[in-house]
C-alpha cells in the first residue's frame, strides 16, 4: 500500500511505500476511493491536538470497499461500499459509553489521529464504526460527508429547533449543513470572513437567506448559531446574533482562545455549547436521510500524491466547499 505519512508534527506529508495490512478480528480493510480533507487534518500536523500521534496517516473521511474481513465480523460484505468517520472505536465501557454518549468516550480511537486514516490506498477500521453506504453517489461526492456532514449534523441537533440559524464559516460543513437546514425548511444566515463575497455568494446559492461578514448584524435575531471556524473571537459575535434563550454552538474541536466578553452577551439564558466528535447513532441518522435530502457536495479533487497542496489550499482558503483526495 502507499500512504501520505506525517512523520512529525509541522511537516509536509510523505509518500511512502507500506507493507499491506491485514485486519484483525472484528476489522475490515478496505481499498479507498476517496478521503475527504477535512480541517481538523490541518489541526493533526500543526499538532494543535492533545496526545499527537506521529508517525500517523491523516484523514477520517473515507469512502472505499471493503477488500478483506478480519475474523468474526459480521453485516459487512467485500466489495460493499462504506464509510469510515472520525470516530474509530470507543471501549464500550467508560460511564460516557454506558450513558450512550460515545462520542465522549474516555479511551477512543479517532480514524487519522490515533489510527492511520485514509490519507492512502488502503485503510483498517472496526468494523462496528463503518457505515455502509449503498451504491448511490461517487465515493468523491460522499466523502465530506464523513466528517463536515456529519459534524454539521451534531450540531445541527445540538442547535434544536432553531427557525433563524446562523452559521460561522462556510466551509466544507457549512455548504452541506446549509441544504440539510433549508430542507428542514429553516432560514439560513451565514457568517463569512468580513469582506469574502465570494464565499457570501457560495451561502446565498445555496439557500442562505442572508450572508455577510462575521463582523455584521443579521436582519434579525437569531434562535441558534453554529460556528465552524476555529475562530474563538467568533463566539462574542454570535451571542450577540442570538435572542434570549438562544444557542451558540462551537462545532470545531481546536478553536483559537474566546477574548473576555460582557456577562451581558451571555445573560437571558443564552446557552454556548461545544459538540465532541460523533455517535455511530448520529452517523445513522443523518445517512439514512442523505438521500431524501437531496444534498450536493461541491469537491475539489486532489491525487493522493498531492495532498500537501490539498492542506495547503484548505489553509489558505482556496476553494469552495470540500477538497477531496479521489483514487
Ligand atoms: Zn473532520
Ligand atoms: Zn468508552
């Protein structure tokens, strides 16, 4: 197998030659068609993460088929399509596992973090943490569903039923979580950096009733706010969006310090939460209704060789929605 390797923290990936892998009892290898690139990579080789791993294969939104079944897994098929997300396997028997908040997990495994990801032709997962994915849409179009969809999603649900929904940052999460919000017929505003018409543009086309510079005042006030960018300096902006009682979300796992604020900001029942990771229950849910949805991914697609310019492009904000490594 190959592999885009981060052999240490802050320096460019390498393509490196591997020796395959075989799965383990309760593992499925699979061949990867596509990866999605996501900004937590970024996170993972600026080593702005907690307990780095190195050397480690980045990338946790992989799209492949399955090629090998280790011992005793069961509901998985070769040549079946799936998915591999972030979360990669939790022990199953912390209290957060017990209380079914496995995305709290106190002894994790997170795909492209903790356990070589999909940055590479060939990709080891549990079994218990794939989803299968059926055979409509290109492994490219599905792979930022993986992580900024599914993310997206948990804060969506962390959000609750927000009518007037802010989102910060229209990345990658936010051009899908922007369909999947006006397909459940709520009103979209979106926050850009002050002055990227381009990416206000990208919001409005896809459905946002509003969309300016994260430094503006929305027409209305808010019931929720998502916020996507690793921006702490986000988060004073978008309690002032939101009306009494409403909801901040941070969506990220790193974000930059939040600046001291007005107790004012956060009165009235104001509520600022963060979401961790992902249940496999979340991966399901938010699956199963992918396809009703309707939603369109907009990729940029990289070769696996070129995943460097790939982080590079994401860092510097290059493109529009998801970049993707296709196979
Ligand atoms: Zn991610
Ligand atoms: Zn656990």
């Amino acid at each position: 197998m190959h592999a885009m390797v981060l052999n240490a923290l802050r320096t460019p990936l390498v393509w490196t030659e591997l020796p395959d892998r075989q799965p383990k009892p309760g593992e499925v290898r699979v061949k990867v068609g596509a990866c999605g690139v996501c900004r937590t990579d970024l996170h993972v080789v600026d080593g702005k993460l907690p307990n780095p791993h190195v050397p480690i294969i980045p990338g946790h939104e992989i799209v492949g088929r399955i090629d090998a079944l280790g011992a005793g897994v069961e509901g998985l098929s070769v040549g079946e399509r799936v998915g591999i997300p972030w979360l990669g396997h939790t022990c199953g028997t912390c209290p957060y596992c017990r209380m079914k908040r496995e995305n709290l997990c106190d002894q994790p495994v997170f795909t492209g973090f903790t356990r070589d990801g999909g940055f590479a032709t060939a990709a080891i997962a549990d079994a218990r943490f794939c989803f299968p994915l059926g055979e409509s849409g290109t492994d490219e179009s599905l792979a930022p569903l993986l992580c900024a969809g599914l993310i997206g999603w948990r804060s969506l649900t962390m959000a609750g039923e927000a009518g007037k929904l802010g989102l910060y940052g229209f990345g990658a999460a936010a051009h899908i979580l922007a369909q999947v919000a006006r397909f459940q017929g709520r009103s979209v505003f979106a926050f850009t950096r002050p002055g990227d018409v381009a990416a206000q543009r990208f919001a409005r086309s896809l459905g946002a009733e509003w969309a300016g510079g994260s430094d503006e005042m929305p027409p209305a006030k808010l019931d929720a706010a998502i916020i996507f960018a690793p921006q702490g300096g986000l988060v004073p902006l978008a309690l002032r969006t939101v009306r009494k009682g409403g909801r901040v979300v941070c969506a990220g796992i790193h974000m930059s310090d939040i600046p001291a604020f007005p107790y004012a900001l956060l009165w009235e029942e104001r509520e600022l939460l963060s979401v961790a990771n992902l249940t496999r229950q979340d991966g399901l849910d938010f699956l199963l209704q992918v396809p009703a949805m309707g939603i369109v991914t907009r990729t940029t697609a990289y070769a696996l060789r070129d995943a460097n310019q790939a982080l590079y492009d994401l860092r510097a904000g290059r493109f529009e929605g998801a970049a993707v490594l296709v196979l």
